[in-house]
C-alpha cells in the first residue's frame, strides 16, 4: 500500500463514519427507501462504483483501493447494493450497450434510483439455459414479449429486469437467445413473491404477457444474446467476490468472539474447526484479488470466477453450520425467542445459504467449468460448445 493508498483508507473510513445511516428500518417498504437513500449519498460524493468508468459516476479505483474500498464498506456494516443489476447487468452494458443506452441506465442504477433484476432462469430452463422459452417477437418498434421467469431475486422492488428471451426458433437453443432489457412497470408484467426456507421473499415468479419493450432496449443483435450472457455469468461469479471476502474476515472473527465468551476456545476440536475456516477466509480474499486482477487486466474476469463462487459458497454454508452446531440448542431458536442468540442470525445464515450452492449456477455447473476451462479437462457434452 502506498502513502496514497492509506489517505485514501482513512478519507474513506472518515466518510463511512461521518454519513453511516444507522441500523436498517423492519418495514420493508421503509429499509428500501432507507437502502436507496444511503447509495444516492454515495454516488452524490463520488463513493459509489469502485470499479466503474467515471464517466458513468464511478470511481474508477485502483486495484489496491478497490480492495481497500471492499474492506473498509464491511466493516462499517452499510448496504449494499440493491438488486442484481450493479455486478451482472452494469459490466455487459459497459461493455456492448451503445452510447446512449450507457447513458440512459448506468448512472441511476448505481445511485439506486432504478433497481434492476435478472430474469435468466424459467422453470425449464436452469442449469440448460440455452433451452429457455420466454418467447419475443418483432412487432414494427417493438418486441412483444410472452413467458415465465422464476427464482428471480429481489423481483418484487424491481424497476427493471434483464432478461434473455427466445426470439430464433424453438430449436434454435443458443443461437436465438436475445438479451433485453424489460420495464419491470410495464402492463403485462406480473410479480409473484415465492417464499424462501427463511420466510422471507427473497425471489419471485415473473409472468410476461404480450408486453410491449421498445427495439432500442436490446443489448447487443438480435439472437447474440448468449456471448453476452456469458459475460454477465461470469461476473455474477465474480460480483462482490472481495465485498464477500472482506464480509466474511469479519464474520469469522464474530463467530470467534461468540465462542470465546461461551468458553469453547479450550475445545482443540472447535479450535481446528475455526483454524479451517480462518485458513479458507484468507485464501478467499487472495482468489478475490485475482478476480479483480484478472478484470483489470483482461476486462473479463475469466475461469477463475467460478473458483471464487465455489469458496465464497462453501465457506458460508460451512461456516453457519459450525455456528448453529456450536450453540447447540440455543443455536436454533427463532429471533422471537427470548433466550435466541444475537437475534438467531447465525441460524438464518444457516437456512439462507442453503442456497448458495444453488444460485448463480449450481456447484456441479461451477465444478464443470473448473474442469474444463482452468485444468482442460474434456468438455460437457450435454451443454453449449464454447
Ligand atoms: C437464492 C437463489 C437466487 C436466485 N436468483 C436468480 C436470479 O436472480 N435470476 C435468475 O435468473 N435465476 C436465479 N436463480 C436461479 C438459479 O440460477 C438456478 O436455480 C440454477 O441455475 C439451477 O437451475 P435449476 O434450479 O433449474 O436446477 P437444474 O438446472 O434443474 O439442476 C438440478 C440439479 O441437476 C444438476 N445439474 C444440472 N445440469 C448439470 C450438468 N450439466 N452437470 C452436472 N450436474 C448438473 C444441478 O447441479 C442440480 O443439482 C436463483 C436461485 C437461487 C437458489
């Protein structure tokens, strides 16, 4: 770290604490404005998009602030960012949307003022994306869009989603997907909240029937929407690898605080379990780093992506799972439970990432790409050539 670095550090943590929002509202309509409210401070003085162009309100940082930004937001405990759109959406747009399109969406969706959410998965078409169905047909100077979108998360505050529909044949698998951007507020457009092991809403169904979306919110030709997806797949792997390694540094060191003050640090078992995921949190931000590196230095953020999502995954689950095993009984009682633990968190952390070896590609999807791109190995026959 340069001197310059460190001025940045403390400039930084100086803005952090000085704004800090405070705890979040319970009201869900209250925390989103409350969310919203907090990201338009950022972005108003030049806080937001540590990695984005400055053009579009970024901050266009170093790779040495980047990590210093990622490090200091943990552990001033702010939100973060809302929807999906910043990490999946922003990078494909950068890097084949046209000028004005640029212009028209980067900049709200990172001061918060529109959220964005990606409408990729249908019933039928998970893992096997190129099978999606959601049908788009050309009508003058616009396309008509028809289908179901499903696991959509944080469909329900969403003013935009980003969507691959079908607009080749039936058959036409990869080479007739479209990538479109769709007006969440549109008519034709249905959102139905699907509950999660939690209880909460995180993701939703989406229904389109025969919605209007204008020619010129296309990203991309039309039927080249399969090369941009795989951008975008790419960084949600990498999206907020080092935001969620700087996370977890200071989780770990929570979960060992609670053991500490239960008294269980004299157990050698529960000292190796916790010397195991100390090990694993500090490779996970090495890995994160090359990420960034591998983005800086190639716009891409490459294989590695899903060496990164496959550590951030089973390090969370792991590590909820060691917290509830520890409190024993405590551990699983609901946050309306007087005697809970830290208001249960740890045990919804555990239900909550029961997930994660799901979303943003399965373990098995990430495991193949691992095989095949970073050691070689021969390819899947069951999906898309490269
Ligand atoms: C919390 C969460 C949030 C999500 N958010 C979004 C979102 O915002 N937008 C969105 O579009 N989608 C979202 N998804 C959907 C997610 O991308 C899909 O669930 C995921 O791609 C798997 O698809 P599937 O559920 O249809 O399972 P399937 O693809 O049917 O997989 C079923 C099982 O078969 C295995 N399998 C499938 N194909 C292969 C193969 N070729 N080799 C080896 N094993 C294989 C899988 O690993 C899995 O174990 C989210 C999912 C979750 C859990």
């Amino acid at each position: 770290m340069t001197v310059e670095d460190e001025a940045f550090r403390d400039r930084l943590r100086q803005f952090l604490t000085g704004h800090h929002p405070g705890r979040p509202p319970k009201d869900p309509r209250e925390r989103l404005a409350w969310t919203k409210a907090w990201l338009a401070t950022l972005f108003d003085n030049g806080y937001a998009g540590p990695s984005w162009p400055r053009e579009f309100g970024g901050m266009e940082l170093s790779f040495a602030q980047q990590v210093i930004y990622h490090e200091e937001v943990a552990r001033a405990r702010v939100p973060g960012p809302l929807g999906t759109g910043l990490g999946i959406a922003a990078p494909t747009i950068i890097t084949y949307g046209t000028q004005e399109q640029k212009q028209r969406w980067l900049a709200p969706m990172l001061r918060g003022d529109k959220v964005w959410a990606q409408g990729y998965s249908e019933p039928e078409a998970g893992s096997d994306l190129p099978s999606l169905r959601t049908m788009a047909r050309r009508d003058g100077a616009d396309y008509v869009v028809s289908g179901q979108k499903v696991w959509t998360s944080h469909a329900a505050d969403a003013d935009i989603f980003f969507t691959l529909v079908r607009t080749g044949t039936r058959e036409s698998r990869q080479h007739g997907i479209t990538y479109l951007v769709i007006d969440a507020h549109a008519p034709g457009v249905q959102v139905r909240p699907l509950r999660d092991l939690t209880g909460g809403h995180l993701f939703a169904e989406v229904f389109f029937d025969d919605v209007r979306v204008p020619a010129g919110d296309r990203i991309g030709e039309e039927n080249d929407g399969w090369r941009l997806a795989r951008t975008s797949l790419g960084h949600e792997r990498a999206a907020g690898a080092m935001n969620q390694a700087a996370m977890y540094r200071r989780v770990l060191t929570e979960l060992e605080d609670l053991a500490r003050e239960r008294g269980l640090l004299a157990d050698p078992l529960v000292r190796d379990q916790l010397t195991d995921l100390e090990i694993r949190v500090r490779i996970m931000r090495y890995n994160a780093q090359r990420t960034i590196g591998d983005i800086l230095a190639k716009g891409e953020p490459g294989p590695a992506s899903s060496v990164s999502r496959l550590l951030v995954a089973t390090f969370e689950q792991d590590i909820h799972e060691l917290a509830v095993d520890l409190l024993g009984q405590a551990g699983l009682l609901g946050k309306s439970e007087s005697r809970a633990v830290q208001r249960s968190r740890w045990l919804h952390g555990f239900l909550r990432t029961r997930a994660s070896t799901i979303g943003a590609g399965t373990r098995e999807i990430q495991l193949n790409t691992v095989a095949e791109q970073v050691l070689g190995l021969p390819h899947d026959p069951g999906m898309p050539a490269r």
